[in-house]
C-alpha cells in the first residue's frame, strides 16, 4: 500500500481503534484550540507571573503572538512530514510538544521563557490539527470521511469557543 493510500478504502471498513485514536486525537485538538484562546482572559495573570505590570500592555504581546507564531509555521509543515513518517507518532510527538511547552509556560517566572513555553504549546497544537485529519484519511475509508472530519472540525470550534 503507498504512503498516501487510505487503507480501509478498498474495503469500506472502518479500522480496528479508529474511533477511540479520533478521541483522543480530538480531545488534543480541543485542548490546543481552547489554549489559543484562553490565554486572553488570563494575559493579565501570566503577565503579573512575570513582573510585567498592566501598565505594560504591549509588554505582553509576545505571549499570544508567540504561540500563533509557532502554530502557522507548523501547519504547512506537519501533513507533509507525516506522509514520511508514521501519523499516529507525528501526533504523539505534537502533543508532547504542546505538553512540554504548557509545563514551560505554567512554570515561567520571566516573560521570555513564557514566550518560548507559548512557541512550543503552537508549535505543538498546530500540528495536532493536520496530523488528526491525514489519521482520520487514513483510517476511515473515502465515502465514509464525513462524520469523522466533521467531528474534528466540530470539536476545534467548540475548543475555541470553551476556551475563553
């Protein structure tokens, strides 16, 4: 079978643990895309966690925009390097990366290690979202992608709309 070949597609059946791996797979995307959000509400706390005052608004900045950074340079990225490498690892190592980079930044006590715990939590959570939806290809057969790309889509939003 190619690398790019889904392998249920012949068959129409479903693979064996396909539906528990999309929950956890869309439990992580969940996560990341709260994470994007919630950090608005919390900004002002992480900034008083690293003696940067309210006064010092745009001080902060590098803390939202460090994570969109690090998410945006991962997404071209991941669905090509999980054409090479197996996708249910690409999602394991993204969702270490988006863990390691949250116990960075929840034990920060200067701004610029906070910016770099956000990088990582982006560069983490923006991989979650492409590898999920190359498994979802994967493991379910063409005429029966909808639900299950549906259900990722379903649950990014509802993790960017829980977040805050």
């Amino acid at each position: 079978m190619a690398r790019g070949e889904s392998p249920g597609a012949g068959g129409g059946e479903v693979l064996r643990g396909a539906r528990s791996l999309l929950t956890v797979a869309s439990l992580a995307v969940a996560l990341a895309a709260a994470d994007t959000y919630v950090v608005v509400l919390a900004l002002t706390d992480m900034m008083a966690g690293v003696g940067v005052g309210i006064e010092s608004l745009q001080r902060g900045t590098p803390i939202i925009s460090g994570f969109l950074l690090g998410y945006i340079a991962v997404l071209p990225l991941i669905g090509r390097v999980s054409d090479l490498v197996d996708r249910r690892r690409i999602l394991l190592w993204c969702l270490a990366v988006f863990v390691v980079g949250s116990a960075v930044t929840a034990a920060a006590v200067d701004l610029e290690v906070m910016v770099a715990g956000r990088f990582l939590q982006g560069l983490g959570g923006g991989g979650l979202v492409p590898a999920t939806l190359a498994l979802v290809a994967d493991l379910w057969p063409r005429g029966r992608r909808g639900m299950p790309l549906g259900v990722v889509g379903a649950v990014q939003e509802l993790g960017s709309v829980l977040g805050p």
